[in-house]
C-alpha cells in the first residue's frame, strides 16, 4: 500500500518534541536504526520505505503496517541530508509499565541537556546491563532523531522514562542506595559498591541539583591525575567510568 | 592598536584545516577558551578583543599582540552564531618538541574522526594524566574549533602530535608495551595493566586498522553485560574506561 497524506502529516508531527508527545509516537531512519527497532521489543506503528528497500526485506512488506514511499517524497520527509531508503513510527513506551524492582540499578539522569551526551549514556548503560533509566523532565528528549542515532539503537532496548526525580528517590528511600559525584565524594575505585541504586548523573554544566544532591546517600569521586589541570570530566564519560565500576560488582 | 586587514585575513585562513598547516598556527574564540589558553604553555602570537573585554583585562590590553576589534567586524570573522568578545591565534606545538620518554603512558588515535569525540578524548586524557597523545594522519584536525571547545581547553594542556603509527610505534617496541581494544582481547578488569606504554583507540566505526592490530602486545577488551545487546561503545567511552583502569596503577 502507497503512504497516505495522513500519515505523511504524521511523520512531519513526530519530528517535533510537542508532536511526540500528543501522539504518543516517534520515528525512527535509516536502514540499520530501523533493523534495531525490528529486533527490539518496541510497538511499531508504521514502516514507510522505497522499493529498493522493500525488495532487500520482503518479509516485512506483507505486512499490514507496511507502506511504500518514493525516493522523492521520503527526501522530502527525511531528516537525512544523504539518501535514504526507511523510516519507521513506533509508540513511545508506556510509564505505566514502568517499575523499579528491589535489585534494579538505575541510571537516574538529572538534566542531560545535550542529545549527543544523551545517546552515549544511553548506549554505555546498554553495554554494561543497566536494567532502567530515569530522567529529569528537563533532560533532552530520548526519541529525538540526534539521540535515537549517538545511542546506536539501545534505547529501543532500556526502559525509560520521564518524571519527577525528588519524588521517585524518596519513593524508594528504603530499598535503594543513591549515588552521586560531587566533589565532596569518596574515591570511587576504593569504596565498596552496591546494587539496588540509583546512580544520578548530574547537568553538563551546572552538575547536580541541589535539591537530588540532597537525596544522596553516598558521595562519589572520580580523582583525578595531580598533575591535571582539568576543571571536570564530560558527563556522559563521568557516567561511563562509574558504570564501569559498578559492573565489577 | 586596532586589527589590521593582513591580520584578519589571516584569522580567516586559519578556520581551514589548510590554513593552520601553511601558517603552523590555529585560533581559538570565546572568554572562557581564550582564558584556558593564556593559562596554559601555548605560544600566543594575537589576541583581538573588543572594548568590553578590554576593559575587563586591562593586563593584557598593554601587550604588544594585543588588538582591538569592533563588535562589527568580529561578528563577522567569528565561527560563534551568538555575540563574542575575543579571539586568538597560537602557535601550532612545533614537533620537533615532541619526544617520548621511557615511563610515558601514551594516548594513540588510529583515526578519530569526529571533533567532539576527539575533543573529549583529550579531555579525559587530560583529567587523567596522560603525558602525550599521538594522532594517525587521518585522525580529525585537533586544533579545529569543535575539537577545542570540547576539550575544554585541555588540547592546549597535553602535548599531541600527527606521525605514521606504525613507524612510531616499531620505534619504540623495546621500550613500550602495545594496548588495544579487541573482540578477541583479555578481560582489562584482570589484568595487570603496565605504565610504559601505548593505549590504541580506534576508528569510530573500523575500530584498530590491521597493521596496527598486528604491533599489538597486549589485546584487551572492555566486558559487557552477559544480558546486553549493545554492538559496541563509544570511541571517547572506551577510551575513558581504559584509561580509568590504567589509573589505577
């Protein structure tokens, strides 16, 4: 079946954060992203693609959300400067299916601002098993196309999502551990580590609030060389040397 | 003094890659990097501030590479879309200055392509001591504004130079211990890791290039979660997790 205006329309909607949001949808291009969603366990909603891709896949042409495009209309549609052959709409995860067990540990993810940032933490948190992500409602839309392509398909595959930090934390004061680096912090390769936390990684630039900093039950410390003479680390690299730790445990 | 026309002219050469290697020299804009670069060792051959920033560095005003520039005109020279207030030019480090010594741990980039990656590569590197970093000749143009403003400067703290890998590298095998991230690699969370040496980091999507991999003496290889579907990590990830293990030393 050819794509429909509506759904063209759609598509157009999903680009943005606020169309995201009322449709309750996102998109996905390109080949390989597209093969990533396939494999994962995301609802999807429609695959528009060219002939030339539909003849490389056709077991997913007889299916019903399948749609062709032409080169010229997905061109037109496409974020992509460089040809493209699919893109795809899938559903946003549902918060209701969301829920912190007992032994989860949780990056919690206190205003990452920058979709690069974003994507890399969410692609290293893939690599070492973290089991969910929470973010701040400040933080850069996960299923914005930037983050979608620097987290190379991994946040298909972790659960995360959106709310109120100080809230969760307390929630879950009793069961969980809540980690974060301040300058105050412990030697992070000398402190004994453990499951059932959270771990909060805090702004590019302003770290993290005051009112988390609060929450937190150990303060860590990556140290640096004394001969340095660096301010801080990048937050997605302070995140992956304290994933790195954890996943010793 | 006001800017000259011949000096402005050259502040635009050195935007391009050709630019910085006919003139050896390269510019860096923006309050916060220029303080970085009047901290660090870097030889400075022009500053050109506006007024505003003249008057709030009155001890730099006197200097005789200093200039004046009008709003206007540095607006037009700027790579900034938003409003700036100085800029500068420095010598590129002279090679001849580069030497690798006996103990040093030593940063090597087999072709880095993207700015920010390497950026934040030298950065981290910066954080944790390494003593220099040596680039492939394909690896991105280190002193490229993108580059410098994700380093946070550091790329003016941290001798870095561009040679053939595989001379340098046979140049110093009765000295240096060879690390490099391989599939095929030992488990870096065991192993004693030794000062001395090279760590390689590969290409953002070739990894190490086979004539590198060969000057290997150690293969190592970051584990990842047994339940992870995640294809690999980051370039500047990696790197920050390995050079956290040798920090350990």
């Amino acid at each position: 079946m050819q794509i429909t205006k509506a759904e063209i329309k759609l598509i157009n909607a999903l680009k943005k954060s606020h169309g995201r949001k009322k449709y309750q949808a996102f998109i996905v291009e390109g080949i390989k992203m597209v093969e990533e969603l396939i494999r994962s366990q995301m609802n999807i909603k429609l695959i528009a693609a060219t002939k030339e891709w539909g003849a490389a896949n056709t077991d997913h042409t007889q299916l019903p959300i399948f749609r062709e495009i032409s080169d010229r209309e997905l061109q037109k549609i496409s974020n992509f400067s460089t040809s493209n052959q699919v893109i795809a709409v899938a559903e946003l995860p549902k918060e209701q299916d969301f829920s912190i067990q007992k032994d989860d540990l949780v990056l919690v993810l206190d205003t990452i601002q920058d979709p690069g940032n974003l994507g890399t933490i969410i692609r290293t948190a893939d690599w070492y098993g973290i089991q969910k992500i929470v973010c701040s409602k400040e933080t850069a839309d996960a299923y914005n196309s930037k983050v979608i392509q620097s987290s190379m398909g991994s946040v298909f595959r972790i659960p995360l999502f959106y709310t109120n930090l100080v809230s969760l934390l307390k929630a879950h004061q009793k069961t969980h551990h809540v980690y974060g680096s301040l300058l105050s912090g412990k030697n992070i390769y000398k402190l004994p580590l453990k499951k059932s936390s959270f771990i909060i990684i805090g702004n590019e630039s302003k770290g993290i609030s005051p009112e988390i900093q609060d929450l937190i039950t150990q303060a860590i410390y990556i140290p640096k060389s004394k001969h340095s003479k660096a301010e801080s680390l990048n937050a997605a690299i302070a995140c992956s040397i304290i994933l790195s730790e954890f996943s010793r445990l």
